[in-house]
C-alpha cells in the first residue's frame, strides 16, 4: 500500500473506531454486522451500509482483507446482522471475484459514496440469512 493509501487508511479508520462508529451504534436503526472477535471471542458490532436482497444481505467493505469485520469474518464466518432493528443469524461470505464497485450501485446511495470516496480496496461481503 503506497504511503498516503496507508494514511488515508489510518486516518479514516481512527475517526470511525473512536468517533463514528460509537455513536451510530447507538441508532436503533441503524444496521449492524456483528462478528466474533478473532481473538478475543467476544461480539463484535460494526456499523455498516448494505441492503437485503431476498435471503442474502449485501455490503461492501471499503478496506477489504484489511478492516477487522473481515478478518473476523475469515477466522469464523457466522455472523449476525441488525436491519431495521431485528436481528437475523447468517453465514458471511466474502467475495473477491464480485465488481464490488458494480455492487456499490444497487446498495443505499449514501453509503455507497462514502465507501467509493474513503475505500482503497473494496471487498463485497454477502451475508446468507437463515430463517
């Protein structure tokens, strides 16, 4: 990764883990994906942009390998997540094959440009819901 993607990296993720994403977990509507900690086997909630389409919900992370709720979600792939306030058990995939930029378009329009602007490598993420 070139010096100012890794700066950029830094920086933005500093913001959400102490500032950003402390307060939208707040929101009781705001979707959630919740993983198991790699390491410490303790839930793990992040805030996240994606849509539910059919049984499959869909997100793309702006960090790829590198964003914690992936490696997360590589070290055990059941995962949980919160749309609209109720919460669903599925099993995550991620998907290094899919246009995540392509994918970008048919997720919520707001999100959606905040991750092309901030991403620097871009990984779709289907979750299979179990119901």
């Amino acid at each position: 990764m070139s010096r100012s993607r890794e700066l950029k990296f830094r920086a933005v993720t500093s913001f959400q883990r102490h500032v950003a994403n402390p307060l939208t977990r707040r929101f009781p509507f705001q979707t959630l994906l919740e993983t198991t900690g790699r390491a410490s086997g303790l839930p793990r909630r992040t805030p996240v942009g994606g849509r539910r389409m059919g049984q499959a919900f869909w997100l793309v992370s702006e960090y790829g390998e590198k964003s914690q709720y992936v490696r997360n979600i590589r070290a055990d792939p059941r995962v949980r997540v919160r749309i609209k306030g109720q919460w669903h058990s599925g099993t995550a995939h991620l998907l290094p094959e899919d246009d995540a930029r392509a994918r970008l378009k048919a997720l919520p329009r707001g999100n959606s440009a905040a991750v092309r602007t901030l991403g620097t490598d871009l990984l779709t993420v289907r979750v299979d819901l179990a119901e």
